[in-house]
C-alpha cells in the first residue's frame, strides 16, 4: 500500500494542474469574446490664419563612422532537453480503458449479432419466397395437369357420344333398309301373286278356248276367235293370228298384269270416264325393255305419266307361257280395269 501512494499523489497533481490549465483558457477565451472594443483616438488640430515666415535650412550634423562589432564568440550547444517519462496509468485509467474495451467488444458483438440476424432474416426471406414461388408453379402445373385431364376426358366422352350416335345412325339405318328390303319383298310377292293369278286365269282362258277350237272343226272360226282375244288382250300389229292366237292374248294378259302390279299413286276416282292409253312396247330376247312409244294419250296427262312409270318399273318383262317373246307389243290400260 505504501508503495502505490506516490504514484497516486502525482496522478493527483497532474490532474489538478490539468484542471487549472484549463480553467485559465476558458477564462481567457470568454475575455477576448466579450472585451469591449477599442474606443476611437482623439485628434487635435490648430488653425492658423497665415503662415510663420520659412526659417532657412539649417545644415546636416556631420555623419561619424560606427565602431565595428567585436567578435562574438560561438554560443555552446544547449544540451538535449531530457526526456519525459511515459505516465504511468492508474487503476481508474486501466478501468476506463478495459470499460472501453468492453463496450467495444459487447458493441462489436451487439453489430456482429444484428448482422447475423439481418442476414437469417434476408435468408428466411428468400426461402419464404422461394418456397411460395415452388408453391405456386406446383400450384399452376396441378391446375394446368387437371385442365389437360378434363380437356381429355371431354374429348373421350365427346369421342364415345360421336361412336355412340354413329353406331345408333347405322343401327337404325340397318333397320330401315330391312324394313324397307322386307317392305320390298312383300310387295314383289303380292305383284308375284298377282302376276301367277292372272297367269292362271288367263290359262283357264286359253284352256277353255281350245277346248272351243276343238269342239269345231272350222279353222277360220278359230282364227277369229284368235284375233279377237287378242285385241281383248290390247296386243295388234305384227302377231300371227291361228294356232298362237290364243298363247298371245294369254302372253299379253300376262305383261299387262305385270306392268299393272307397278301402277302406284293415281286415284281411278280422277279418272270417272275411265280413258284408255295405248302404249307400244319393245324389248329384247331377255325381255329387256328398250323403247317406249305412246300411240294413244287418254286425255288425262296424269294416268298418262303414270302408267309409263309403271311400264319402265317393269323391266324385264316376263316370257310367254311356251318361253318366246314378242319384240314389239302394243298394250292399252285403262284406269279403272281390273288388276
């Protein structure tokens, strides 16, 4: 303890001559702020009415030459000034700097954290925002993916509505057409039917004329009779008369009640005068027709029209009984003869 008082009183010195020092300059730097200024000199001056007469120049003293200098002998060099000894810090100097340090330390510490902090939240930051950036094109891709999977489960249901329908369309056109082939089918049976009625009377016909032509032993009556059933039948022109006479009129009767099987759409009730047309057929050894030539309207365009239609719908036309065909026939129908 005795050791530290001498540094202590010198310390204690040194900060009270400090302290006086200082005390001193602020006195004398309010003085020189606050002295007043300099008051302004006074000038005094006498005026003459006129000049004193000018007193002749009197003549320069003589000039006597100075004494030269005596030599000066070199001053001795001072001797260096003794260096000042470093003070030596005292205990409250030692624990102001160590408080210093360790404010700076816990400053240097205190910015070092808040960058740390400022860095983990930039970084948190980032990370949030990068994370919210994977969520949304996540997000946008799943919407994109389930936009393309109903685009494409439309488009099948749309394909499978579309196969649907066809196989519906072709279902029913399947159905149509065999309702229409069995339509078709029984309309050629009945026109069958009736052709093989007609066939038949007209052989019960031919039956009873030969048994006629018989039962006479007149050829000429025969002919006759031939012809006559002929132009019953609507055939003329170009058949021989005899023998055939009675296997014609059958053959025509036969192509008359084909044709008439195909005469559709005319009311007989349009037609109360029950006008004839006369028509002159050709065909070929198939029974193909190849000409259609009307040599006799019935006045009625319709019945007319009607019955070409018919004659052209009867194409092949059937042979006769003993397998000939006649290549031109001349037929006559009537609206309201029997079918």
């Amino acid at each position: 303890m005795r050791a530290s008082s001498p540094p202590e009183s010198s310390a204690g010195l040194a900060f009270l001559g400090s302290l006086v020092l200082h005390i001193v300059l602020g006195a004398a730097m309010v003085l020189a702020v606050h002295r007043p200024p300099p008051e302004d000199p006074v000038v005094q001056a006498e005026l003459w009415s006129s000049l004193p007469p000018m007193q002749p120049a009197r003549p320069a003293p003589p000039v006597t030459p100075a004494p030269e200098p005596a030599p000066v002998a070199p001053a001795e060099p001072m001797p260096p000034a003794p260096e000042a000894a470093e003070p030596v810090p005292s205990e409250a100097d030692i624990a102001l700097e160590k408080k210093r340090a360790e404010e700076d330390r816990a400053l240097r510490a205190r910015r070092e954290a808040q960058e740390r902090a400022e860095k983990e939240r930039i970084a948190q930051q980032r990370a949030a925002q990068e994370k919210l950036a994977r969520e949304k094109t996540a997000k946008d891709r799943a919407e994109k993916d389930k936009a393309e999977k109903a685009a494409r489960e439309e488009a099948a249901r749309q394909s499978a509505l579309a196969q649907k329908k066809a196989a519906e369309d072709l279902k029913r056109r399947a159905e149509q057409e065999k309702v229409a082939k069995q339509k078709a089918a029984e309309e050629e049976q009945r026109r069958q039917a009736a052709i093989k009625k007609e066939v038949d009377r007209q052989r019960k016909e031919q039956e009873q004329l030969v048994l006629k032509q018989l039962g006479n032993d007149a050829r000429a009556r025969a002919a006759d009779e031939g012809k006559d059933q002929m132009t019953k039948a609507g055939v003329s022109g170009g058949a021989k008369i005899g023998d055939r006479s009675g296997v014609l009129a059958s053959y025509a009767a036969l192509i008359r009640a084909h044709i008439r099987v195909n005469i559709r759409g005319f009311d007989p009730d349009r037609a109360p005068n029950n006008p004839e047309v006369i028509f002159e057929v050709s065909q070929l050894a198939n029974g193909q027709i190849t000409g259609i030539v009307m040599r006799q309207s019935s006045g009625n365009t319709a019945w007319d029209a009607t019955v070409r239609r018919a004659i052209e719908a009867s194409s092949p036309l059937p042979r006769a009984p003993d397998g000939s065909v006649e290549p031109v026939l001349t037929l006559s129908f009537r609206p309201q003869d029997p079918r």
